[in-house]
C-alpha cells in the first residue's frame, strides 16, 4: 500500500515539473482602434416645470403642459416619444422650512429626422415646454456595425504586437487571454435652465440648430500571450 502511494505522489511531482517546465513567459498587452460613426439619430429632452405651495395643483398644471405637448409630438410619427424622470420635490428657505414645492415631468423624443426634430422643439417650445438637452448620436445598428469594424481592426493591431514581442525574443507565441471593450459617445448639448418667463419669451422660438457629426468609437482590446521558452 506504502509502494503504491509513494509511486502516485511520484508521478503526480514528475507531472507538476513537467507543467512548469512547458510554462513560458507570459506579456500583457493592450491595443485600440477607433472608427467614426455618423450620427444619424437625434436624442432630445422637453420638460414642463412648475413652482408654488400646492403639489397638487402643480402636477395637475405640469400634466396638462405634458398632455399638450404629447398630442403634437404623437402628430409626427417619425418622432418616438417616452416618458422621462418626473419629480416633485420642496424647495426650503434659509431657515430650511419648506416655502414652496418644485413639479417637473420630463419627455424623451427619439428620431432619425434631425430636422423634424428640430422643427418640433421650436413648435414645442412656443408652448410651455422647455428644451434640457439635445443628443446627437448613431443609431444602435450603426454604432454594432461601426463597433465590429474597430473590433477587427484592434484585435489585429493586437496579434501584431504579439508578433513583435514574439519575434524580439525568437520565440513562437500563443494567445491565453482577450478581454474586449467598447467606448466612445458625443456628449449631449446642455440648454440653459428655461423658466416660465423665458418659455414666454420663447413664442416666436425658430428651429433648434443641429450639426449631426460623428461619434468616435474605440474598441480597446487586452489580454495575455505567451511566449515558449
């Protein structure tokens, strides 16, 4: 019994040596690629806000505005709309008592049209909507397609690197590890803060400007080769 475990534990030793025998140098490496990616959708946010001593009334002031706002954008079915953040919160004076109360319900419009979009939010700012932030930015089959194009262009960036370090060292390389990630948007264009006097001074309001542009997208790619001793 004492032979046939002393011949296992002699076996499984040789078996480790071997391993780490075979174990070459292992590098880490990272490489990136980035594409551009037209901006062929218009991302925007409408509100309507209302400030006094009654919640109550608020809201119902604050849905009326919203419920307007939605018969005109539902009018236009190249334009997709959803519900927003929609928030009632108190506004406290010095002595942190609560003076008044603060409604605001938010509208995500969504579309390809830039300039339906843009004619929208000057219509919809002639009423008692206000415009928070505009974005600009691909299409999710866009963005997939423009993705997969920088994927292939950092994983081959990647290979090649391996191959540098492997033929530095004059030895052949494997592949252990990849880890792949994707990144790379443009910003949204913030609009100033619009109270209710400034939405009245908004009746005449033209179209919102837009310039589509291009996102960059970068797919960055890292992971471990190793090199055979």
């Amino acid at each position: 019994m004492n032979t046939r475990r002393k011949t296992t534990l002699t076996l499984l030793t040789g078996m480790l040596l071997c391993t780490a025998a075979g174990a070459g140098t292992t590098v880490d490496l990272t490489a990136e690629a980035s594409r551009p990616a037209a901006n062929d959708m218009v991302r925007a946010t409408v509100f309507a806000e209302a400030s006094g001593s009654n919640p109550g009334e608020l809201a119902r002031r604050v849905n009326q505005d919203v419920g307007e706002g939605l018969k005109v954008i539902k009018a236009r079915p190249a334009i997709s709309v959803k519900s927003g953040r929609q928030s009632t919160f108190p506004v406290y004076s010095q002595n942190q008592k609560i003076e008044s109360w603060r409604v605001r319900s938010e509208l995500i419009l969504e579309s390809r049209d830039a300039a339906a979009v843009s004619e929208l939010l000057g219509q919809l700012q002639q009423m008692r909507l206000a415009v928070s932030d505009v974005n600009q930015l691909p299409t999710p089959e866009t963005r997939r397609k423009v993705e997969d194009e920088a994927t292939r262009e950092a994983i081959a960036a990647f290979r090649q690197r391996a191959a540098v370090v492997a033929e530095v060292l004059g030895k052949p390389y494997t592949i252990r590890h990849l880890s792949i990630h994707q990144s790379g948007q443009m910003p949204p264009m913030p609009m100033p803060r619009a109270g209710r006097a400034m939405v009245a001074e908004m009746a005449a309001a033209p179209p919102v400007p837009m310039e589509a542009g291009e996102s960059l997208v970068t797919t960055t790619v890292s992971g471990q080769v190793e090199v055979a001793d």
